[in-house]
C-alpha cells in the first residue's frame, strides 16, 4: 500500500482536499495511507519552538536541523525505503515522469518546510530530496506536499480505472491533451467538430494528434525537444 508520511507544524491541514472524491474515496477503501506527525512535538521549552533567527541575519526564522532531525528519527523506522522529500520553491520541478516514479514505489515521506525553510544540514544529514511544485513561492510546504499526493494517488491502481492507463493525458507523451467536448452537440451556435462524430477511429486518432501538437507548439514550446 502507498504510504505517505507528512512531517508538518499543520497536521489539521491533512487530508484537507484529499479526503474528497477520488483521492477520500481511495484512502477510505485504504487503497493509500495517509499519516501526519506534528514537528513541533519534538520543540523546546514551554512553547514548543521550533525555528530560530538565521545565522548571518536577515528577516524570517528557520526551522531548527536538530528538532526537524529529532521529529524524523523518531517518525521513520529504521529501514524505511521511501524516497524522503522536502517540498521547497529551490527543489528539482515536479514532472508527471517523477509522480510516475514514486507513485509506483511503496509512498514517500514529505517535510513542509515553513517561514524562511529550514537548517540546510537537517536537509544533508537525513537525504531530503528538494521538490518543488513550480516558480512562485508559497508559505508553506503543507499546499506543496498535496498536490504532490493528489498527482500519485490518483495513478495508484483502483483508483481512476482505465482512466489514466491510457498515454494520453498532458504530459504523458511530452504533448499536451487535445480538446475535449461531449453533448450537446451544438452550443451556443459552437458545433462539436464533424470528425469527431464521424466514427472514423483512426481519423479522430491523427485529429487528436494534431490537435496536441497545435496547443503544445502554442502554449509550451518547451515541451517539443
Ligand atoms: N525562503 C524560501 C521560501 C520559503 S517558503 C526561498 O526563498 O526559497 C516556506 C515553505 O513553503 C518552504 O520551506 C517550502 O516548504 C514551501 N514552499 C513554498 N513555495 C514552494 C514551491 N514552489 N514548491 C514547493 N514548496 C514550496
């Protein structure tokens, strides 16, 4: 079973979104399992701090390398193969090629980084694998990490069906997804294109086809190597 670990200062953030539809339905089924440990229950003195000013000055506070460390030693068993990651706006950008990957393995460990991040030694010392989710900066890692979870859940097997077997979706074949439409066949005077309702399989294929190569050459020109 697809197990996630979530280190957070904001476990009553979690399942938030994902307890709903596709994502709830499945870890209500325990098709994945989903566990929160709070960081600040490893904090010092009477109010449990966790963060410290950064060393060299400058604004914001940084999450303690010894209580993240101390927060994962006690949460990880020994043993434990999960790729542990830390969601950061520095990391390697999340790809449906790297979702794929670890959906396949047996779940991941996540840190939510907030304030200013956290004790870049924590990150080397315990092998925390920087991801990010995209060029903006959010305030913390707790949106990150779900969006992460919902991207791999949802290609666990029972979960979507037939529905993501396919190669077809955005990215998955380095091209984005061509248009989609369904009744009524015609809308505000917009008429479902006649290809598609021609029953010609092979002709809707190459339309598709050409379709995703059109959006893909107009939006993300990236994409095309
Ligand atoms: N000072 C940091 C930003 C900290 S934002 C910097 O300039 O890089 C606070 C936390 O939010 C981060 O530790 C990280 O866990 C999370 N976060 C913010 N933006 C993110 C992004 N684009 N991808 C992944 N995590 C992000």
């Amino acid at each position: 079973m697809f197990h996630a670990s979530i280190f957070t200062l904001y476990p009553d953030m979690f399942p938030g979104p994902l307890g709903a539809s596709l994502s709830g339905d499945a870890l209500a089924r325990g098709v994945w399992a989903l566990e929160t440990r709070n960081i600040r229950d490893h904090g010092q003195g009477r109010h449990r701090a966790v963060d410290d000013t950064p060393a060299g000055g400058g604004p914001g506070m940084v999450i303690r390398a010894d209580i993240l460390a101390a927060s994962l030693d006690a949460g990880i068993p020994d043993g434990d193969a999960r790729p542990r990651l830390l969601m950061s706006p520095r990391g390697r950008p999340l790809t449906q090629a790297r979702v794929r990957e670890l959906a396949a393995g047996p779940g991941v460990v996540i840190v939510c980084g907030r304030f200013e991040g956290v004790d870049e030694r924590v990150i080397e010392g315990r092998g925390l694998e920087e991801v990010s989710i995209g060029d903006y900066v959010l305030s913390g890692g707790e949106i990150p990490a779900m969006v992460l979870l919902d991207a791999c859940v949802r290609l666990l097997p029972g979960v979507m069906g037939k529905l993501v077997s396919g190669s077809e979706e955005s990215f998955e074949n380095g091209l984005l997804e061509y248009p989609h439409y369904t009744r009524p066949r015609e809308w505000e005077g917009r008429a479902i294109p006649d290809i598609l309702l021609s029953g010609d399989h092979a002709k809707i294929e190459k339309w598709r086809r050409a379709e995703s190569e059109r959006l893909t050459r107009e939006r993300r020109r990236d994409l095309l190597k």
